[in-house]
C-alpha cells in the first residue's frame, strides 16, 4: 500500500462556540494535504481528507455541518461511545454481587452508553502537542458514579495523533473508583469515495477474523462464538460489502461483531482492511480490542446532509467499530470488560490511509 507521505506536521486548535456552559473547540491535524478535523464535543471526528491515487483529497466519513447536531447525534456520527459500546442485554449486569439496571435506548436494550453517553458530553482538552513525528490532542472526561446508572468515578482520557504515515491513533485510558463495565470505541462511518458514490456497496472489505459472536432477535449476543466460513459474514479474504449485504433482513445489513484473530497475543493487531477501487483509496485498521464491529448504516434515511453536501443514503458509508463484544458482563466467556480500582484500562485503533 503506498502512503502519499508530506513532511509537514501542524496541529490548530480553534474556539467555536459555548454549549451546556463549556467551550467547544475544533482540533485540526494535519500532515500535508491529510487533514483531520475533530472537535471535543464527544471526541468526534467532523471530518477527514484522504487523497486518492491521483492525489485528489476527499472527506472520506460522516459529519455534521452544524456543530450542534451533535449534542443529538442519533447515528453517532464521528464520536467516542462510552462507558460501554454496543449492546448490553436489558441494561441489566450484576458486578460484586450487586446488580445494576442501565436505562434502555435500543429494543429493551441498553446501547453505546445510554441517553446521554459520553459522545454528548464537552471533554476537556488536556494537551496539545507537536513533535518532528506526530501532532496529538488529548481529551479528557470525569464519568462521576451513578452517571447513566454505571458504578464508579471513571476518569477517561482519549488521544488522537496523526504521524507522517498518515496513520490516525487512537489511544483511550481510564481508572475508576468502582469496578465498573467498560468498553470505549469511535463511531466514524468511511465511504473512501467521499460520499461521490452514495452507497458503500463496491467497497471490498477484509476482516481478520474465523469467528464472530452470535446474536439473537434482539441484537444481542447467545454465548456462543461461531466459524464464518461458508456464511454470508465470510470476509477473510476482500469482498464487496455489497455482495451478500441482502442476507440479514432483520438487521437491513451487517451489524456484527468479528472475533479478532490473535487479538490475545499482541498489543496491536491488524482488524479490518477496506478498499475502494475507483479512488484507489485504502483503510487499514489496527487494534488492541478482541473484536470489531461491521456497521453499515442500515438506518440512514436521506434525512441528514453531512458536510459533503450530499445526503446520507442507507448503506452510505461502513463502520468499524474495534471494541469488547457486546454484553460482555453478562457472559464469562467472553474477554474481560471489567475495570477495577487499581486498575488501568488502556487501549489502542489505529486507522492507516493510503492507496493501492
């Protein structure tokens, strides 16, 4: 894959407006014509430009043109989800011996944090820096106890740099003050051709992944990790996302979570490639979490026009959402998602962009 490499690094921070009493700013990081624009309103990445083989930069995810939009944010656009991404069934675990009712948000469920998770709140901006090597911005949010029904002061920071490889990294730790669930993820939706074609379906997708977590009815995992070979959910080898996204009426696409391969025995791990042949344009996700979630945006409706002017059509764009599967205290086979006192949770994605 080649990486269509500048030599100039810079980072630009940016006051916007007051929201909720706090200050909204936007975070520019760039390296040459690659430019990611984030703001600390969820951690949300507003947008991102990607040259293609010709060297022709698009915004390749999902965004609002409105900053407010995102204190609603219905899709999750662009944000950090959090205390736990995806699904927990009935929003009901029990920790220590204690069980704990989250509210519901999702078919019974409980979903990426609840009514007001942690892509609504304005995280702090604790540091700016700039290096020969990279630019980064570090967000920094206090999840106080009871907040969403979770236990536990949670102190949770979210780095995002951006390196001369054009490699977006993020890296997300948190120490709590109760044993508490914890699962942090970012949201962006990528269609590689900026959104010129408005649905995802001849984008070729690669999972590095023999197993995923099956659900039930309800969208919530069974227990059991079952093979992908010879089903609709086969990505070990690049496919058109289109090919077999009819397969799943009741989901109107893909939403499942991949089990990882060897996601145990590295800090770091590759996850997820994606490729658009027309722009030449290449994702390649890396990651420390054991699995990642295939979200191809089954409930857009043409109601939002995101920043490209365009309106997001169903299957307009794909997630991939690297996280800990679904419902994870409610099974103890699953990989831990606990956090306990004494404890540091540190995690890591990172997102490569190139072209081929």
């Amino acid at each position: 894959m080649q990486v269509l490499k500048e030599n100039t690094l810079s980072i630009k921070k940016e006051f916007i407006t007051e929201l909720k009493g706090k200050d909204v700013y936007k975070v520019l990081l760039q390296n040459g014509e690659f430019k990611v624009l984030i703001t600390n309103l969820g951690c949300s990445i507003i947008s991102l430009e990607a040259p293609d083989k010709s060297g022709h930069t698009k915004n390749v995810v999902a965004g609002f043109t409105n900053i407010k939009d995102y204190l609603v944010n219905r899709d999750y656009l662009g944000c950090i989800v959090g205390r736990y991404a995806n699904r927990i069934a009935g929003g009901k675990f029990t920790l220590d011996g204690k069980q704990f009712q989250l509210p519901v948000n999702n078919d019974g469920n409980h979903l990426h944090g609840g009514i007001e998770g942690f892509n609504k709140k304005i995280w702090d901006i604790t540091r700016v820096a700039e290096s020969e090597d990279y630019v980064t911005v570090t967000f920094s949010y206090l999840s106080k106890d009871g907040e969403e029904g979770y236990p536990g002061n949670l102190q949770v920071t979210a780095s995002y740099s951006l390196n001369k490889n054009n490699q977006l990294i993020i890296e997300y730790a948190a120490r709590t003050s109760r044993a508490t669930p914890l699962n942090l993820t970012n949201h962006s939706y990528f269609n590689l051709t900026g959104f010129d074609d408005p649905l995802i379906h001849d984008h070729l997708l690669q999972v590095n992944a023999s197993y995923y977590t099956q659900k039930n009815e309800r969208n919530v995992p069974t227990g059991s990790v079952l093979p992908l070979a010879d089903t609709p959910l086969d990505f070990r080898s690049l496919k058109k996302i289109g090919t077999d996204i009819d397969k799943f009426p009741r989901d109107f696409g893909y939403d499942h979570n991949f089990v990882i391969e060897n996601a145990a025995l590295a800090k770091t791990v590759f996850a997820a490639k994606l490729y658009e042949p027309s722009s030449g344009r290449v994702l390649k996700v890396y990651t420390s979490q054991p699995g990642i979630q295939v979200y191809t945006a089954n409930y857009w409706d043409s109601t939002i026009k995101g920043l490209q002017g365009k309106p997001y059509q169903k299957h307009g764009a794909v997630a991939l959402e690297t996280q800990a599967f679904p419902d994870s205290p409610n099974h103890a086979s699953f990989p831990n998602s606990i956090l306990y006192p004494g404890e540091q949770h540190v995690s890591k994605t990172i997102y490569e962009f190139g072209t081929e």
